[in-house]
C-alpha cells in the first residue's frame, strides 16, 4: 500500500472514530427500525444475489423477515466498511473482522453492542468453542457471533502424478518437501521436454505479519511462535526469533533455485491455482480444502484420471525430527450489531432472535448448502452432494450460496464441528479426500502451536497500525526477493520496534498475564 493511501484511511479512520462516538452517544431520536426488516453488510466473493433470487427468497421465507443486504466485493470490504462506519446509515449487522483496528475502536467507543452477558438466552448463539470465542473476543469482551471456521486446516497439496513421475515419496520433513520442490523444478515433471515448471507456488500475500500466508505456516514449521509466543518468560513477535530467519533462509535458497513461481510477490491470490492447472507448479502450502478445489479443476480435464493428479499431506517436522503445526483461529469475522440502528435492548433481541434462527440447522444448512432438492440431496447423513449442476439455474443458487450466503453463516459445515452438511461432490477421489482431511487434523492437532497473544488488543497496535503492521512483512519479501540483505531484514526488525513495537510488546504481555482475572 502506496504512503499516500496508508494516509488517506489513517484519516478516515480517525474520522470514524469521531462520528462512532458521536452517533454512539447521540439521543434515541431517530425513528425505530422495522423489526420485519434486518439489514446486512457482507462480504462477496463473486456475483450479488438477486434479491428476487430462489437463495434470497428462501432465506426471506425460512426467517419470515425482510432482507435488504449489502454485498461487497471483498477486495474492497476493509475500506467500505470504514466509509460506512464513518455515515450515518450503517446495517444492523455487519460481518467483521473483530480485530481490526477501526472496528476495535469503534466497538470500545459504544458503536457496537457488547453482547459478552447477552447471549445465553438465545440457545443458538451461546459459543460452540471457548477457545475460539476467546480468539475471537476484544480483550475478553465480545462484540460479535463468530464465524465457525476448523482449528486446524493448513496443510499441503501435491500433484500426485508429479511425484510420480520424479518417483519421490510423500513428504515428511521440511527437508523432504524441499528435495520434491527440486525436483519439480529441474526433472520436467510434465513431461514436455522443457524447463519451464518449479515447485513451490506462493501468491502476493497483502497484510500484516502473521496472517495465516505460506511463510507464516512455514516459519512455525521450523519452530518460530505462532504469531507471538512465549520466549525466556516474556512473550514475544515470531519475528523476533532465531526460527524465523532460519525458516526464510531456508524458503529463499527455494527462491534463489528457481523452486517458487518467479512472480510470488505479485501473483494474485485469485489466480493461485492457475499456475498448477497449467502445468507450471506442483505445490500449495494453505488450507486443506485446496485440495478439493484442484480436483475441480482436473476434474474439468479429464473427469476419469482427476483423482490420480492431487494428494495432501499435513504440516511437516523440521529437520530435527520435531513437528510444530500451523493452527488458524477457529473463526473467520464476526456478525457485529451496530448500536446506531439498533437502538434499544428490544430491537437488539429481534436481531438476536433473527440470528439464533438463523444459527439453527435448518438455517445452516441453508446459507452453506443451498435448497435441499435443487442443488444438492443430502447422502450419508452428513453430506451435501451436489445435484442438477448443468441446470443454470442451479448453478445460480450454488454460486449464490458459495459467492455470499454463506458469509452470513455461523456454525459451517459438519466437517468442522458445525451443524450443516459437508459440502462435497460424491465422487470417490472427494470422498477419499475428505477422509484424509479428517485424519490429517485430528493428528496435527496434538502439535498445535498457538498464538498466546490473539485474544488481546493492544492500544499501541490500534493507534499505530497503519505506520507498523507491514514493516516485517514488506522487509520478508524483500528479503526473500534478494533486495534486501539479512542484516537489512534483522534492521526492519528493529525499526518496527522503534516505531512502537516496544510499547506493543508491553501491552501484550500486560494483556495477557490479566486474560481470566
């Protein structure tokens, strides 16, 4: 992000600031809400439902309610959700990210309702984990319903036909996964007689540092914290640990080899699969659900053989032997209630009353399946097999439910502990897959290194974010791009320190020794 527009949304995050605690403060003037409408604010991930659509319908109908919602594209979510809070009509409910800075100022400012001792009347929204609720809470305060997401999920996903053809085993180590990145990248794997595919493929990750991107799964592979973790009695930034830059020497002598697409630092996320549909990369280190997704795509190609093309492992041991797994969160945003147009404690429980019917099963199933009996039938008694997909207007509702619903979705599919069905096509190469998902989490789980600090805010990092947050993370790319020197990565390292770092690093640690007092 250019100075210049880390400038302009410092400004109007100030800006919000202001008009949160002024409309949070404000009288209750304004006329009250239609409690037969409920307005959302979510995230999109492909093309708006249309509000006369079967998915919008049939959610109106189960709900018995209105529904004016608010899709945007996520690309742009962050900076819509600060115009947004910053004007005088702001949804109900929004979906959030409960740690970002403008949200975290505006829920302690009064603009968002704190439903910490609010919740157990409504049976559907009381916190299925309470690990996660506290990953997911302000310093202990809740300001939003999770959204169910699994503990565990990363892993990596391997062409099968590569290892193969290069004859190579499955890997085990950081040491073995390395020996299989050469060898995509130097035995012609696709066989087309030219050096023209590597290993490792990485997209431009934006963002701050611990963010769940491949080189943060990476660097707790070789035994750095999670984030932050504790070091000699004081809990300390991942970065700020002899793994950390032993991981990313490791990751740019892959780099310097050719073994990573050339163009990691500007891939665009979207197109992350692209390279490996295209014969050019054979690894992906990210969730477990990649797997399913280049299936998909080799499914397309030839829907006899897909199955023999994609296999997965889970996290790996450092050379030593030793296993350190890459937990996520158990979440992924929450529904937050905004106290601007939901002014009173009566126009709060019909909000509460519309999301615990929606956190029901039928109403997860719903937002993550679709309508039973027209894009999917439900087989085994837990998942939901796809049906008539060549009817476009089935794909309609698919996409529909993928693109957005399911943004609005709590408690996810059964394959993470949630209520609705798994979302799985019922080809044997899935089912085969999803099986090995399973047992894939359930034994990383016993290595699970977790972030010790996400529970807690700290008032530096909120006022400071936009100077501090991407300081160790730009220095990385640098540095594993071959502009940066070590001694220029160990510099920015020390800079984010100086920039406020220091006082970040007391407050966290403040923070955490009062967490349960």
């Amino acid at each position: 992000m250019s100075a210049s527009r880390r400038r302009r949304l410092l400004a109007g995050v100030l800006t919000l600031t202001a008009a949160l605690t002024a409309s949070a403060c404000s009288g209750g003037d304004a006329p009250q809400s239609d409690a037969n409408t409920i307005t959302f604010m979510s995230k999109l991930f492909g093309t708006a439902p249309d509000p006369k659509g079967e998915m919008h319908q049939a959610v109106e109908k189960f709900l018995g309610k209105k529904l004016k919602i608010t899709w945007v594209p996520n690309a742009e979510y962050t900076e819509k959700l600060n115009v947004t809070l910053a004007s005088d009509d702001i949804p109900q409910v929004m979906v959030v990210d409960p740690h970002l800075p403008a949200f975290v100022k505006a829920a302690q400012a009064g603009a968002f309702w704190d439903l910490t001792d609010k919740l157990d009347k409504y049976p559907n929204l009381k916190p299925a984990d309470a690990q996660t609720a506290l990953n997911a809470s302000v310093n202990g305060r809740t300001y939003g319903l999770y959204r169910m997401r699994p503990l565990l999920r990363s892993a990596v996903v391997i062409r099968k036909d590569w290892l193969d053809k290069v004859g190579l085993d499955e890997p085990e180590t950081v040491d073995d996964l390395y020996e299989i990145a050469k060898a995509f990248t130097e035995k012609d794997p696709d066989g087309n007689g030219k050096k023209d595919t590597y290993g490792l493929v990485i997209p431009k990750w934006p963002g701050n540092y611990a963010s769940s991107s491949p080189y943060d799964v990476i660097e707790t592979w070789f035994g750095a914290p999670n984030g932050w973790g504790e070091r000699n009695g004081k809990i300390v930034p991942g970065f700020d640990t002899p793994e950390f830059l032993e991981a990313n020497r490791w990751l740019k002598k892959m780099v310097d080899g050719g073994m990573v697409n050339p163009d990691f630092a500007t891939l665009d996320a979207a197109k992350w699969n692209d390279p490996v549909q295209q014969n050019r990369g054979g690894i992906i280190i990210d969730v477990n659900i990649r797997s399913r997704q280049w299936l998909d795509l080799f499914y397309e190609q030839d829907k006899a053989s897909y199955g023999d093309k994609v296999t997965m492992v889970g996290n790996l041991k450092r050379s030593d032997g030793k296993k350190f797994s890459y937990p996520f969160t158990g979440y992924l945003d929450s529904l937050a209630v905004s106290k601007q147009s939901v002014r009173t404690e009566a126009e709060l429980d019909n909000v509460l009353k519309t999301l615990d019917k929606l956190a029901t099963k039928e109403g997860q199933v719903l937002l993550t399946n679709g309508i039973e009996g027209r894009n999917f039938k439900v087989e085994n008694g837990d998942t939901a097999a796809l049906i008539n997909e060549d009817d476009p207007a089935v794909k309609t509702i698919q996409n529909d439910v993928d693109d957005a619903f399911i943004q609005l979705s709590t408690k996810g599919d059964v394959s993470i502990g949630g209520i609705a069905y798994q979302r799985v096509p019922s080809g044997e190469p899935y089912q085969k897959m999803l099986r090995l998902q399973k047992e894939l989490v359930e034994e990383d789980l016993k290595t699970a290194v977790h972030n010790v600090a996400l529970p807690v805010i700290s008032p530096t990092a909120v006022a400071k974010g936009a100077q501090i947050d991407t300081i160790v993370s730009d220095a990385r790319i640098k540095y594993l791009s071959g502009t940066f020197t070590e001694d220029q990565l160990k510099a920015e390292i020390k800079r984010w320190y100086d920039s406020g770092g220091t006082q970040v690093a007391a407050e966290i640690n403040d923070l955490v020794s009062k967490l349960g007092q």
